[in-house]
C-alpha cells in the first residue's frame, strides 16, 4: 500500500464524504455539499464533450428500483450511471415480484446476491431508504422515499440556484406549493438552510405542515409579498396521488391565489429565478408564459441533475 | 528524510529551453500542433515551454487534460480520487498532440491520458514531454518522446518537482530512503 501512495501527489486525492449512503440532506455535512458541487463541476464539463463518457464506474453494478412512478429522477440516473460506465438493472414495481407479496428486504437481498454494488431506491414509503440501509449490506441511494427525502433534487436545485445567483448565503429562498406532502420541500430545505440562505415557504395553511416553524422556516400565506422577499422561488406541484382529502375548495381558487403568472411577476419589479422539480401542471402552480420564460432555469434543472447524479455515485463508489 | 536536490532553478530553466527547442525543430510552425498538459502538474510546466515558444513567436494552442475518470486506481485507494479542470478550447481531430507531465513514473498517468484523449477526436499522433524520466519504475510500455532528465531511482523513493508558482522556488529533490 505504501508503495501506491508514494506516487499519488496531494492534489489528486481528497477526504471522502462522511457518509456511506445518500439516505437525506440531513445526513450530510456542509463540506459533503461542497465536495459534490466542485465534483459536479467536472461532471458538467464531461456530458458537455462530444463523448460524454468516463470509465470511472466500469466494475459497478447499480440496481435502480423504482416503486414509485418517475419521469426525469430514473432518466437521470440511468444516464449518470451510464456516463460513469456502469452496469445498470432496472426493476419497477407494477413489473416485479412485489406484487406477489415479496418484502422490500427479501427483493433487495435477492437482487444483491446477484452481485449489485449499489441501490438507488424511489418508494412511497417515508424511511424506505434508512430502512434498508440498515437492513441489507450495500450503498443505498434515496431516489425519493414517500414525503419524507428526494436528497439528489435539493442538491440540483441548490446547485443550479448556485450557479445563477452564486453563493447562497444570506439569500432568501422561496418554497411555494404543496408543502406537506413534497418530500422535495423538505430536502430542499435542509439544503438551503445548510448553504447558509433564508427559507420561507408559501401556501394554503391546509397543506403547510404544522411543525415547519420548529425548522427555522418563515410562513407567508400572501404570495405577492412572498415574492418581493425573494431571490428565488421553487414551485411545487399539488400532489394529488398522496391527497386522500380535499385540502383546498377548487383548484382554480388555489391558482388564483398560488399560480404564478406573469402579472404577478411583472408587478414585484425584481428579476427572481424561478425552479421546478417537475413535472409540471402547467396553468396549475406555474402559467405556461412563465415556465417557459427566460427567468425560469427548469431544463438546466434538469441537465444539472445528471451532473449531480454523477458526482455523488462516484463519490460513493470510493467508499465500496 | 534527507533530500537530494538534482536540479536546480539555472538547470531546470535551461532544460526547459532545449525542450522548448526540440519542439520547434520537430513541429514547424505549430500548425498542426497542440499541446495539452496533464493536471494538475504539468501545467506548470506546459506554461513554461509555452512562455518560450510565444518568445520565438511561435503561436501554438495549450489546453489542459484532466485524467481523474480515466485512471485506473480508483475505489483501489482509502480516500477518493479528486478532479481538476479539463480546458480544450480546440478539436484535437487529426491533430499532433503533445502531452505535458512533470515526471514519467509508473506510465499509468499517460495511459489514462491516452484514454482520454479519445473523447477529443482522433489525433494524427500523440507525442509525450516529460521533465522526468524516471527511467526503472515503468509499469508499462510507455518512454517519453521528449526528456528533460533521466533519474535513476527505486520505487519507494520519490522525486519531488517544486515550481516558483507554488512552492517559491524552481527545484527538483529526490526523496531518499522513504519509510526505511
């Protein structure tokens, strides 16, 4: 081993991150965060070359298992994976054996003693990722987990808000929408926080949790004013798929009162960045005209978050 | 440790002149040539050369290579493997390249450079510039096309190449009898 070291220099090596899972943004530590923005400068710069790949991951195996629908976060992964020349499995669950009455642990353990290095885990359940990785022998990445994390998400937003309005520190960040049931809300919260910024959320009460104050957030239920206070605005999505009640009378009183539109954008006078995780409903929580406006950053959004996707697995794989 | 300076600031700056000049002699005008330096120790050096070529009016294109994701041990160390910046402003297709590096060791550095090269385009060929040549601790078949010096040395010892730029001083030191 020593002989290894004596010809790695100093600078091509650093600490690895102080985690062994990607399980929530509470886990992680600011210079976690740091270390995965400059690495995911350099992944930005590798998918921006004409060969877009890098052989970093080449004796990995990854398994995605998604019991959950997913647009963009399984794309995302499937393509960072990729681009680190990893093998990857799928496995969805309205295609596997979870139907049959398998438990979570028992479809893990099946799938690793096939020799899968890694897991990257989308559930409706909160906790499903710091549940398996307590229970099963591998890297376990949270693709989302119910209400609870979607850690890769807030770390794409906080780098891409980043990359426009530089450091977060002492800015002020919005979080507008279905608060209660977004698990984006709450990882991007951690992440803000974390970075340094002020958060505020916005919504109907009915769907603003009720302890979210205990996390140093600020409430604002007037989205004008909220807006006038802030540098940057993330809009949610209601999700309906987790509403087993009604949380506000009609959809168009919500848009009436949480849309965001032109008008009101044009009447705050200031230039806002305005983020969304996807997907969208559009003339829902954002119009079109906005969405699709020079101040909203969704599709670098979207890019980023296979730069992020990267640098975290390969961050991680240094610790299998 | 005791070091044992080899080279010092007069002799590194003329070795790097004649480097400089052998370039010029094999490569005309540079116009169909590129030079890209491996992160992050041959940039140093690639400036230098380069410094001296832009005195003899020579116009030649300097990228920067990083070979991070390309090496080959990675998740073979404790810690992780930290990347720098990779800056080709230019296509390299059918292109003479010319890597820079400090010291010529193991070759697996250059190997993984040749690696990454590919993502670049298709070189014509590719031509390597080393300061040093550690001449006996290659493990694998690769010798420099351009050679500042040739250092004997034994595998644990190690040879250290310090620049004005960050260590305030031109110098190279051999590393005696490490963990002995």
């Amino acid at each position: 081993m020593t002989m290894r070291i004596l010809y790695i220099w100093k600078e091509i090596i650093m600490s690895n991150l102080s985690v062994n899972h990607l399980l929530g943004i509470k886990y992680l530590s600011l210079k976690d965060i740091e270390q995965i923005f400059e690495t995911t400068d350099h992944f930005k710069e590798v998918i921006n070359r004409k060969i877009k790949k890098v052989p970093s991951l080449r004796d990995l195996t990854i398994a995605n298992l998604f019991f959950e629908n997913s647009t963009r976060t399984k794309i995302s992964f499937e393509l960072a994976q990729k681009r680190l020349s990893a093998d990857v499995v799928n496995l969805s669950s309205s295609a596997s054996s979870v139907s049959k009455g398998e438990t979570l642990i028992d479809t893990v353990n099946n799938i690793l003693s096939m020799k899968v290095d890694m897991i990257v885990l989308r559930h409706p359940s909160p906790g499903a990722s710091v549940f398996l990785s307590k229970n099963v022998n591998s890297c376990i990445i949270n693709a989302g987990d119910g209400t609870h994390e979607h850690p890769t998400q807030a770390l794409l937003d906080a780098y891409s808000l980043n990359q426009k309005i530089g450091s977060l520190k002492n800015k002020n960040i919005l979080i507008v929408g279905d608060i209660l049931h977004s698990r984006v809300a709450m990882s991007n919260i951690y992440a803000y926080q974390m970075l340094g910024a002020n958060v505020k959320v916005c919504g109907p009460k009915s769907l603003i949790p009720k302890y979210i104050e205990s996390f140093d957030v600020s409430i604002e239920t007037n989205l004008t004013k909220a807006l006038k206070w802030c540098d940057g605005v993330n809009m949610l999505r209601i999700q309906n798929e987790r509403m087993s009640e009604s949380y506000f009378p009609t959809v168009r009183e919500y848009v009436q009162q949480f849309g965001l539109n032109k008008k009101i954008l044009d009447s705050i006078e200031k230039e806002i960045i305005i983020m969304h995780p996807g997907p969208i409903n559009r003339g829902v929580e954002i119009t079109s005209e906005v969405a699709d406006s020079e101040q909203a950053i969704i599709l670098d959004q979207v890019e980023n978050g296979v730069a992020i996707r990267m640098a975290i697995m390969y961050l991680l794989a240094s610790k299998i | 440790m005791p070091l044992k300076k080899i080279l010092n600031a007069e002799q590194i700056s003329s070795i790097i002149s004649r480097l400089a000049f052998q370039l010029i002699e094999e490569h005309n005008d540079f116009s169909n040539t590129v030079i890209l330096a491996i992160q992050p120790r041959g940039v140093l050096l690639a400036k230098r050369i380069l410094e001296i070529l832009i005195e003899q009016s020579y116009k030649v294109d300097l990228g920067v290579l990083d070979i991070t994701f390309f090496r080959d041990d990675f998740r073979r160390n404790e810690k992780s493997l930290k990347a720098n910046k990779t800056n080709i402003n230019f296509s390299i297709e059918n292109k003479t390249v010319v890597l820079v590096d400090d010291v010529l060791f193991t070759g697996r550095s250059i190997r993984a450079a040749l690696d990454a090269l590919q993502s670049y385009g298709r070189p014509i060929s590719v031509q390597l510039l080393n300061l040093i040549d550690r001449r006996f601790s290659r493990e694998l078949p690769i010798q420099p096309d351009y050679c500042g010096i040739q250092v004997d040395s034994r595998l644990n010892q190690k040879v250290v190449v310090k620049w004005m730029e960050d260590d305030d001083e031109d110098s190279v030191y051999l590393e005696r009898n490490y963990n002995e």
